[in-house]
C-alpha cells in the first residue's frame, strides 16, 4: 500500500541519506585525506586518523561544535533514516542513546534491526513529521542531537534549533551532505565520513578506520573480480572493453511519493555508486535532475531494465512487489530472467553499503564472484 502522505514527505524531504548535498567541493578535492569533508566538515587540532583527547570541535554545515568528553545523552532524530543510529551500534554506542526515532524493521545486518528496536525512543509524542518536536526534545536533556539534514532543526517546523540546544548544552550534528536540500551528490565516501565524525567526537576513531578499511576491502575486491570478468569476457568475444553495463532500476516498494504511477524510484545519489562499484548503472539516471524520479508507467515500459533492486522501507514482503513488477513488464530482461534483489539500509548512507555492492553484484554477475 502506498505510503501515507506525512511519511511520503518526511521520507522526500529529508532523504538526505541518500544523497543530499552540502554546497561543498566533491570528496576528491577536499574530502577523506584534507581537512574538510564532502560535508563542510572540519576537524580542528589532531585531525589524524584514531586522534584521542578532548577538546573536539567540528565546523558542522556552518557551526562550530565543541566536545569536551564523549556525549552521554545522545538523541537521534527520524529524518527517515537509519544511518546514524546504525552508525552508533556499528561503533560500539547504542548505550549511549537515550532517544531514537529511527527504524526500517529491515537490514542487512543481522541483528541490528532488532537491536534498533530495542532502544529507548524516549516515550515521545511525535509531530506530523514522525519526528520529536522542541519541547520534548528539550525535556530529553540531550548532549548531542542527531540529525540527517537541516530539517531537523527548522524553527519553523516546530524543531528545536541548533542555537537552542546549544543554550541547554546540547551539541549538534547533520550528517554529510545534509546542509542543503539538493539529493543528488552523495556517495559511499560520505558514508565512511559519517563513521570518522562520530569516531572523532566519542574518541572511538581507531574503531571507526576498522571498519572503514573493512568496507573498503570488501568493495574492492567485488569490483575487481566483476571488472577482470567483464574484461574476460569482452577480449573472448572480440567487443571493445567499453560494453554498457546492466541496467537496473532502483526502487520503494510500495510507496507513492508522486502524481504518478512510479514516483519512488531512485535516479540520482549513492545508489549510483554502489550500481557502479558493483558493474551496475541505474537505468533512470537520467530521468530526474533530482533523487527520485516520478516516471508514468509507459516510461516505465518503455526503458529496458535488466534488473530489479527494491529496496524495502517497513515493508515485511518487498520480493511480493518485486515480482508483481516483473509479470507486470515482461519485456523486461529482468522479467525474462527473474533477477531482482531485496534490499533495505546497506543502500542508504551507513556502515554497511559494502553489503549492498557484494548482493547487487552477485545479482549482476554471478558468475565472477
């Protein structure tokens, strides 16, 4: 069934988890070695990698957030996102939340959805967002207040600001790519750079580069087996190196956030990296300027998809959906050979999109891994 209107604009206007940009220069030119990250982020004083000792102080899309011991009292705000609280449990920090207003009821993982449900939400009355509004978050005496974009702070939607958790003693934070509303930048860089912030700020960095250099292992070599199989395969069949990869079509499962007939499908963000770093692209990158495309069925029809990756927001049967879009079209390649997979939070921004380039490649090319 569709999703309900508040929900569907929660979701869009804060699906900066998937690729939202910050104004700032590309990870390339000032990011994972520099002093700023794709985020406007900036570490001062011991910027090296598993730095240790407090003071901290971020420049966070445009404030400065100082840190004198690791915050105890930490509060994450929905945004329709589960990339930070899947970051704090990833590092080791779920006893440090006292609130947590994120969940998919899915992951990758296993256990963590489970053990996101387990967390304290505070007992709060949500606001229409399904977020938590200023007096309730200030009677949660936060010390630190998570959030996915700038949203999350508006004064003008009810949401305590930053200048007001700053006066209670609260720091704050917008993951990377969260300072302005334009999804369609972010890649899995911005990921690693969510798990390095929050390493610096609860001092845990040296657990932050693990994991880190895990996920970047782990893509590689996915990548490298699919493209020395593509080269293979090429130099046998006596075609340039250059062939066009498969297409597939990223997608909610049964989840209207348009006039149309398909309005939650994926065209821009880091799904498109993880397509390309698992010898995939989206086949309707090019539909929107923006992170969703609202497309009619006929265009829908009328693209060749050679596969499916739906990924399953609170959905409990998103394989149900898939195949219902498969007998749909059926002069797709992907109907004809029934390849699709099911996914949830390792294609958001979080600590698991390595997870997400393995399944979609062994989707994509299993006979390389």
């Amino acid at each position: 069934m569709p999703m309900n209107r508040p929900a569907a604009a929660a979701l869009a206007a804060t699906l900066c988890l998937l690729t939202a940009a910050c104004g700032s220069p590309p990870a390339d030119q000032a990011g994972e070695n520099g002093d700023h990250g794709a985020d406007g982020t900036r570490t001062e004083a011991a910027d090296a990698a598993g730095r240790t000792g407090y003071p901290v102080t971020l420049e966070n899309c445009g404030q400065k957030q100082t840190f004198e011991k690791a915050p105890s009292r930490v509060v994450v705000m929905n945004g329709a996102s589960v990339a930070e609280v899947s970051t704090l449990l990833a590092l080791g920090l779920g006893d440090r939340i006292v609130a947590n207003q994120q969940s998919y009821g899915r992951s990758e993982v296993p256990g963590r959805a489970a053990a996101i449900k387990a967390l304290p939400t505070g007992d709060i009355k949500l606001n229409e967002a399904y977020d938590i509004p200023r007096e309730a978050m200030l009677g949660l005496r936060p010390d630190l207040v998570l959030s996915v974009s700038r949203y999350g702070f508006d004064e003008k939607n009810g949401f305590a600001t930053r200048d007001q958790l700053k006066q209670v003693g609260a720091n704050s934070y917008i993951s990377p790519q969260g300072c302005d509303d334009d999804p369609a930048r972010m890649t899995v860089a911005d990921s690693y750079r969510l798990l390095r912030d929050m390493g610096r700020i609860f001092d845990v960095g040296d657990r932050a580069e693990k994991l880190i250099a895990a996920s970047e292992k782990k893509i590689a070599a996915v990548s490298d087996k699919v493209k020395a199989k593509a080269e293979g395969n090429g130099k046998m069949a006596g075609t340039p190196r250059g062939r066009k990869p498969p297409q597939v079509m990223v997608l909610f499962s049964n989840m209207a956030m348009g006039g149309n007939d398909f309005s939650s499908v994926v065209s821009k963000g880091i799904v498109n990296d993880i397509l390309a770093k698992a010898g995939g692209a989206n086949a309707f990158e090019s539909a929107s300027r923006t992170t969703f495309a609202d497309l009619s069925k006929e265009k829908v029809a009328a693209t060749d998809v050679d596969a499916l990756v739906v990924i399953g927001y609170n959905d409990p049967n998103p394989a149900a959906y898939a195949k219902k879009l498969l007998k749909e079209f059926p002069q797709w390649p992907a109907a004809e050979n029934n390849t699709y997979v099911t996914l949830s939070d390792s294609m958001y921004l979080g600590p698991s999109n390595d997870l997400a380039v393995r399944k979609v490649a062994e989707m994509l090319h299993p006979d390389a891994l």
